[in-house]
C-alpha cells in the first residue's frame, strides 16, 4: 500500500460529482478503473488535510510507474491551492465543492459514460456503467468489444439505453480506427476538438464537452447542463479562460446543492 498526504481533495466528493462512472464502493473506499489499470482507493482525513492509500486491485503494492499514474489520474500533480486561489469563487461555492478536483480519465471512458449519460440521472447511468463494467472485466469494454456486446440482443436490452444505443454503437464502430488527436497532439484546440467528437452521432456540445474536460486534459472546457445554464441565467457566473472546466465543477456542486434546499 502506498499513501500520500493530501490537501482540497476528497475522493467521496469526486465520486459525488458526476465526472466519473468508472468507481464503485469496495474494501472502505473505491474500486477504481481507468482504462486498462484498475486500482483501490481509499481516505482518511477529510477535504482539507488527509491521506490516500493507492492499492492495486489484487490488494498488492503499487511500484512507482504505477502510483504515478495514479497520482496524475487523482489530479494530485496539480497545485489546486494556486488554481482555486486564483478562481476566486464565492466562500459559499467553494465550500459546497471542497475536495472535488477533475480527474484525468481515459478518454474512452469519459466517452462511453457521457454518451450513456444523455438526458438520464447519474443512477441509471451507473446502473448501465457497472453492467458495462461487469462485461469488461472490470473496465470499460474496449470498442470491439463493445460493439460485439451492443450486436448482442440481450445484452442490449438489458442495458435500458434507449435512443442512445444506436450513439453507442457508432462510437465503438467509430473508435476501432480512430481516437482524438489530443491523444497524439497536446496543440490541437479545444475547438478543434470539440469539432472532430461532434462527428460521432448522438455526440453534441455537452457530450463533447464533458470529454474533452474528462478525458482529454482540456481544463478550460465547461459543460453546460440544465444547472451551469441556470448558474449562469441566476448568478451570472462567467467562466475562466483557463480553469474554467475546474470552476464548472463547484459551480455545478453547489447548484444541485441549492436545487435540494429548495
């Protein structure tokens, strides 16, 4: 077990914030995928000071290539004292957000969850992410591999995806012969990006958005849903050139936050 002192960060409000479907519960902390990696998370402390244990999933000890990694995906390579200091958010915004930071996930990942994602609630989407999960080994299927499990029937039905079974489908078919450039060159815009994800069908600005903040490393990205179109119509929240994709996330805890007061 490796352990490493933590500051702002928390991992039960990461998994709260709707980044990410690729956790579940397990040994007092999280299961966790990324890809082809898996590992155990765990937390003591809380979303100002505190400490990560890194686990492998087996239960063994990480080597350093691995921790790395898994320090870079937890975003624990970040300065998130210099970002938020410079986000300036309301006390109140910061405090209902305390501990989220944006993950750094496979960008095949993020693709198959904000596809899955599409007008549903972060139940449902777990419930078809966990049976994808399942299917997987534990990770999310590969593009072969998930068009071979969308070709089955059963399986398909049983994944209540609606509409977006025929957006899945064409991800995966997509997928086999292409990724986005990002993953080959850190230059490429966010609009370009934005553009080349938009080609897939059933993938519009929101989905391809969430990608490229998720999955694709682009920090300025801001999804706008139903809350951030309300946050900026009420408070008129405007977002950062920069950390903008980081500021979205609090704004976004603490819209639903408000949501459940009222």
């Amino acid at each position: 077990m490796a352990t490493i002192e933590t500051t702002l960060f928390s991992l039960d409000a990461i998994a709260a914030s709707g980044q990410v479907f690729t956790w579940r519960r397990a040994r007092g902390g999280w299961l966790v995928a990324c890809g082809r990696r898996r590992c155990l998370v765990s937390q003591k402390g809380d979303a100002e000071r505190g400490t990560v244990c890194v686990r492998r999933a087996d239960g063994g000890d990480p080597d350093g290539d691995e921790l790395a990694f898994w320090c870079h995906y937890l975003a624990l390579d970040v300065d998130y004292g210099k970002i938020l200091g410079e986000l300036a958010m309301p006390a109140e915004v910061a405090e209902v957000g305390a501990g989220i930071r944006v993950l750094a996930q496979d960008w095949w990942d993020a693709a198959v969850s904000f596809v899955v994602s599409q007008n549903s609630n972060i139940v449902r989407i777990q419930r078809t992410m966990d049976a994808l999960l399942d299917a997987g080994g534990g990770c999310v299927p590969e593009p072969g591999q998930l068009a071979a499990l969308l070709g089955d029937e059963a399986f398909a039905t049983g994944l209540r995806l609606g509409y977006r079974r025929p957006y899945l489908e064409a991800l995966a078919a997509r997928a086999q012969a292409w990724h986005p450039a990002r993953i080959d060159r850190w230059d490429v815009s966010l609009e370009e990006s934005m553009t080349e994800l938009e080609e897939s069908p059933g993938i519009g600005p929101k989905v391809a958005s969430c990608i490229c903040l998720f999955g694709l490393g682009y920090l300025e990205a801001v999804p706008r849903d139903t809350w951030i179109k309300r946050a900026e119509r009420e408070h008129h929240v405007a977002w950062d050139a920069r950390w903008g994709g980081i500021q979205q996330q609090f704004v976004f805890a603490w819209m639903r936050e408000k949501g459940r007061g009222k």
